[in-house]
C-alpha cells in the first residue's frame, strides 16, 4: 500500500483529502505544520507528500527543502497544494523540486489524477 502524507493547517481540507486517499487505497498521515511535516516524512517515510505552503512554523517551501536534501526521503514525491497562485509561486515550487503544483480551490478529481501519475 502506497503511503500519503498530507501537510495542511486547513482541518476541512485535511479531512476531505484524507476520505479521498484513504477511498483509494492508500496510507494516509497527516501533518498539520511543516515541522509535524518533517517528523513524519522521516519516520514514515511515505511515497508522496500532498504539501501546503502557508502554514505555521515551518512553510512548505522549508519542508520541501528539507525533503530534497534527506537523503532517505529525497526521492519522494511531493505536490504542492496552495492558495499562492501566482506565476512566481508555482514557479519557485517547482524549482525547489516539486514534482507537482495545483492552487486551491482544486479538483479533488484532478487531484487524485495527478497523485496517481505520480506514483505510477
């Protein structure tokens, strides 16, 4: 079974995400900050991460840096997930080494169609 983090401080969001996966057949874990975030992806150690930017503590940009530069995790798939829709946003995700970038309000439809692809 494929394991999911989702890292989201927005619990509606969470819970949505979370019945989704877990719908689909997949581990689900949940952080509710970047530091939560890092926490788990190192102990767990999940195929793919679902990641929100803003949140408190540590951003998801941080998180991400974080992942590409542990060497057990940095293969792990991440999506961005984020309200920061601007061009220079997507953009800095995707430098920084996301495999995927979707702004909110999303399509949970969309959304499990890019997870999918991601980890096939």
């Amino acid at each position: 079974m494929k394991k999911i983090l989702i890292v989201d401080d927005e619990p509606n969001i969470v819970m949505a995400l979370e019945y989704a996966l877990k719908k689909n057949n997949y581990e689900v874990f949940i952080a509710r900050d970047g530091s939560e975030a890092i926490e788990i992806a190192t102990t767990q150690q999940p195929h793919l991460i679902v990641l929100d930017i803003m949140m408190p503590k540590v951003d998801g940009y941080e998180v991400l840096e974080f992942v590409r530069k542990n060497e057990a995790i940095q293969h792990t798939k991440v999506i961005f997930l984020s309200a920061k829709n601007k061009e220079k946003d997507i953009e800095k995700g995707l430098q920084l080494g996301a495999n995927d970038y979707l702004t909110k309000p999303f399509s949970m439809k969309k959304l499990l169609t890019r997870i999918e692809e991601q980890l096939n």
